[in-house]
C-alpha cells in the first residue's frame, strides 16, 4: 500500500496541507481498484493565537511511553464477545436510557449512555494486510443509530466505549502524557454506505475545568460556575458521494475536531482503503494532538496532522476513548463496515501505581 505524501508546513499549532494527485483504491487484499478516490487541490490552515503557539509543547507521538495493562483490546481470543441487553439507549434523543447497558464480556468495553452502541459488534477474523500475527479484529455496524426500530432519516450516531476510566478506577493526569493508537480497516468504497457525511469516528474523552451551566436550588436556577466540563476531540472519516456531490469523483478524507473555536476542519485526504493508524496525544499543557498514516506500522514525527485546543480548552485528565458509528438512520442502508484493531493506551509518565507494560515502547522523535 503506498503511502501519501502529504506536503505540509507546520508548526505546533498551525497545518496547511496541499495534495494533487490520484490513487485507485484497493479492495479486501485485492490490488484491482473497485473504485477512485481523486485528490482535489485542498489547502486548510488551522491556526491558534500568538500566545498559544508561544505555549505549546512539543507534540508526542501517540504510541510514545508505555503501554498500560488491562485496558484496551486485542480481540485474539477466539471466545470474545459482546451482549447488547437490547433495545439500546437513544438518551440523546428521547432521554431513554433503556438499560440495562450492553458490554463485553471481558469488561473492557461498553455501550454509550448518551447514544447506544452499534446495532453490530462482533469478532471477526482480521483483514488482509492487519497487523502481523493478528487474528481477530472488530467489526462494527448499524442501520438504526438513532431509536432502534424507527427510522428517522436523519443521520445519527453509536458510541462504542473503551472501559479505561473504570477499570484503572481513576483518570489519567495529563502530566502522564497520555495518548492512544487504534487500526482501523476502511473496506472498498464501493462498499461504503453510499452517503455523504462522516462515517467513523475515533476520539478521547478528556476534562478540563470551565464555566458551567447548573442547576441550584429548589427552583433548579441555572447559573454559570466552575466546574468539571467533559469535552470529545477526535477524527472523523468523512466521504463526499460523487453521487450527491455531482463530481466525477468520490473523496474522503479525515475530518478534526476540533479548533480552538469548537469548530471541525479538514485533514488530510484519505487516498487508499484498507488498514490505517490513527493516534490521539495529550500533553501536559493541556494540548491534543492528532497523527495518522495508512497502514498498520507505529506511526512516527512524519505522521503528524495537527495540534489544538480543542474549544480553547486545555486538558487536565484523559477519562477514556471510544468509537462513533454514523449511518443515514433510513431503516434501509447499513453503514459502512469498519474493522478495528489492537486500541491500547500508552502513558509517558506513569504514576499513582498504574500498571504499564514496564518498558518504553518509543522515544520521542
């Protein structure tokens, strides 16, 4: 699988990104293109504030440090599986939670409260070109992302959630530098749900401390405090269907969020299908970092796409990281059938007894 050359010129806080030629993507191991993604002439610049740049620290390669024990996945074990406790939450929606919850029954991942999770979650046996020696991966699919059973069409969204908070039973300080790597296997785009939007998301869950909107007193007044506010930066893997686009072209590409404004922006184009390797870091001042690169080795400095306060908020803990499933919530079109692999969390600086690999797995480059 050839890789992007992707010219860029960043800096700690500031991207621009130029692309212009085409690739022919490939299907499941088979070198014969099933469809084009063309690279239009793209160039985003993504900035923060003199004082931010004047801040930020060195971004870290997600991977960088150890690997902690006993969260995260391999999905190797043949017995693997995942009980949904159906129908699933909609809290977003219609403020049903309908537990119980769904999870795993290795307990490392749950159902998401505010959404529900994928209508499908199951082992499968790992694509071609997957991680040497990798059996197993993980499938996940929907067609009712919003209420199960009564299509909306409106697109909505599963959440799939990596039990890491509850199983370390704390959060992960930022001054421990942590970050997270996930594969992930993008299938051919003719078999893509043929939709416009994003379709995949991968992001952490952090908090920081801001204003607040709660609720006091017998009359529930709404007032404006300090509190601990809980925020999702991430990646989206967004298409544009040549179908409802009108161009001669299907394009995809990975879609950030956030900036400092809230707002998301675009990445680089996704060129070819099959395996990628995404990774989210967090550095001590608060600033997340984004890198991926197609497929399947560590990701290295090359890898970098951008670094953000997301919101203008600086992180202070890392509390999880999960999945998004997006779908046309039609009653008729599944989404896109996404496979991932091997997530893990790493820390630079462990502390508070945290159990770690014990080994560096990187240094910075």
């Amino acid at each position: 699988m050839s890789r992007i050359n992707w010219l860029r010129s960043f800096f700690a806080t500031s991207t621009t990104w130029h692309s212009t030629r085409a690739v022919k993507l490939n299907s499941l191991g088979n070198r014969s293109a099933l469809a084009t993604l063309s690279i239009a002439c793209l160039s985003c610049m993504v900035s923060t504030s003199i004082a931010d740049q004047a801040n930020a620290q060195r971004p870290i390669i997600p991977g960088t440090g150890q690997e902690i024990i006993g969260v995260s996945d391999d999905f190797e074990d043949p017995s693997w599986r995942y009980v949904p406790n159906n129908p699933k939450s909609t809290e977003d929606i219609d403020e049903n939670q309908r537990g119980p919850m769904g999870k795993s029954t290795n307990g490392r991942w749950y159902e998401g409260v505010k959404r529900g999770h994928p209508d499908i979650v199951q082992r499968v046996a790992t694509p071609p070109g997957g991680i040497p020696g990798s059996k197993g991966s993980l499938l996940m699919r929907s067609k009712f992302t919003g209420i199960p059973g009564r299509a909306s069409g409106t697109m909505h969204q599963d959440d799939f959630i990596c039990n890491v908070q509850y199983r370390l039973k704390r959060r992960i300080d930022v001054a421990e530098v942590p970050s997270v790597t996930t594969r992930i296997f993008l299938p051919p785009v003719a078999e893509w749900e043929n939709r416009s939007g994003p379709h995949f998301g991968f992001r952490l869950a952090l908090e920081t401390t801001a204003m607040i909107e709660q609720e006091v007193g017998f009359f529930k007044r709404k007032v404006e405090e300090l509190g601990n506010e809980i925020y999702w930066p991430g990646m989206f893997i967004e298409f544009e269907s040549k179908d409802q686009t009108g161009r001669p072209d299907d394009y995809a590409y990975l879609r950030i969020r956030s900036n400092k404004n809230g707002g998301d922006f675009r990445g680089p184009q996704i060129t070819t299908t099959g395996w990628w390797t995404l990774g989210l870091s967090v550095t001590p001042d608060g600033m997340v970092h984004y890198y991926a690169s197609p497929g399947v080795d560590e990701l290295t400095a090359d890898d970098y796409i951008t670094s953000q306060f997301p919101y203008s908020y600086r992180a202070e803990r890392l509390r999880t990281f999960f999945y998004n499933v997006c779908s046309a919530d039609d009653g008729q079109r599944w989404s896109t059938s996404f496979v991932v692999d091997d997530p893990k969390v790493y820390v630079v600086r462990p502390k508070g007894g945290l159990k770690t690999a014990g080994r560096t797995t990187r240094t910075n480059r």
